[in-house]
C-alpha cells in the first residue's frame, strides 16, 4: 500500500467511526418526543436537546441558529430538539422551568445546560468548549 493509499483508509477509518459515534449528526434539527430521549442521547456521543415552545420568542430567535449550528457541526454533534407543551413529561424529568433551555450529552451523560437565546458565536464557544473538554 502506498502512502496515500494509508492516508486515504485512515480517512475513511475516521469517518466511519465519526458516523457509528454520532449517527444523527447529519446536519438536520431533530423533533424528539420525550419516548425517544434516552435513545436519541445514548446512540451519540455528542448531542444537543433543545427544549422549546411554539408560542416562546428566544425559542423563535434560536431556531435558525440551532439548524445552522446542526449544519457546521455536522458529523460531530447530533440536534434534536422537544416541544415542552407537547412533552410536558420529560419537561418535568429536566426540570424545564424556562425555553428554551438547552442540554448537551455525551455518551447519554448530561455535562452541561443553559437557558435562553445566545448570539450564535456564544453558543459556538459553548459547543466547542464542551467538545475540547469531554472528548
């Protein structure tokens, strides 16, 4: 095998081991119900669940934010996002109390959280600190 040959399956190593770590990282918002949460946050290592309302204005504000941060960490961190008036249960279970409140997991683990809109480099700076830290 040549050097580049290596190159390339190491590549193709990596990316099939990024895509089985984080199979929902593909660049899309996904709409949970509350039933499919510990699955969703188990089945990747890295995910991010933002709890939401319709009728909520951050929650508005965040939501082109959101698909376009799904988009840039494409591959690496899988979005998904639950409407609390819909999934009052699980609202409860994570004790929403504001929207949109925000939870990061890892490997199913919640390792951080916050509530309210940000500006899209605050959020960037969230992510990408969580990601250096836990990985």
């Amino acid at each position: 095998m040549t050097v580049d040959e290596k190159d390339i399956a190491k590549i193709r190593e990596q990316i099939v081991k990024d895509m089985i770590a984080n199979p929902n990282a593909n660049g899309e918002v996904k709409v949970l119900t509350g039933n499919e949460l510990p699955d969703y946050v188990k089945a990747n290592k890295f995910a991010i669940v933002d709890f939401y309302a319709t009728w909520c204005p951050p929650c508005k504000i965040m939501d082109p934010i959101t698909k376009d941060l799904a988009m840039i960490y494409k591959d690496k961190v899988a979005f998904a996002k639950i409407n609390t008036d819909q999934e009052r249960q699980v609202a409860m279970e994570y004790q929403i109390r504001y929207v949109p409140t925000f939870y990061l997991f890892k490997d199913g683990n919640v390792i951080g959280q916050f509530s309210g809109a940000k500006k899209k480099p605050d959020f960037i700076a969230i992510i990408d600190k969580q990601l250096k830290e836990k990985e």
